[in-house]
C-alpha cells in the first residue's frame, strides 16, 4: 500500500512538473513572438512618421497626407489581423 501511493505520488509531481515546465515555454516563446511582432512594427513605422515630418517640414503637405492615409490603410490591415488582437 505504501509503495503504491509512493508511485502515485512521484507519478503526479512528474506530471505537474512537466505542465508548468510547458507553461513557462509557452510564456516564453509567447514573448519573444510578442517581442518581434513589435519590432516588426515600430521601425518601420519610426521611418514612416520621420519621412511625413520631412514632408511637412518641407512643405509637402500633400505628399504627406498621401503617406498618412497609406499608413492608417496598413494599421488598419495589421490590427485587423487575429494574431495581433489576440496577443
């Protein structure tokens, strides 16, 4: 009977510890994708706000409008995307 529940006991802190060791893994590889989607995101979108306020300054009001709706028109596709919403 001993032994028995010995058995039934290392059985169920191996399977509790191989759940968490998942969880922590899937935490992880959650972040480093969170990490790159942002990355992805914030340097090309950095060098498409500094290429407006180039226009702007510049004068080139129109161009710069132009580059504004295309950029709404990505942000709009990107954060209709169900990967984005459901980080």
């Amino acid at each position: 009977m001993r032994r028995t529940f010995i058995t039934v006991l290392i059985t169920a802190l191996v399977t509790s510890l191989c759940w968490c060791g998942a969880s922590v893994a899937n935490g992880v590889r959650r972040g480093v994708e969170h990490l790159w989607l942002m990355s992805a995101v914030k340097a090309p979108g950095r060098m498409a706000l500094d290429d407006i306020e180039a226009d702007l300054t510049a004068g080139r009001s129109e161009a710069a409008k132009a580059k504004v709706a295309a950029l709404r028109q990505q942000w709009a596709i990107f954060n209709s995307e169900a990967g984005f919403q459901n980080s």
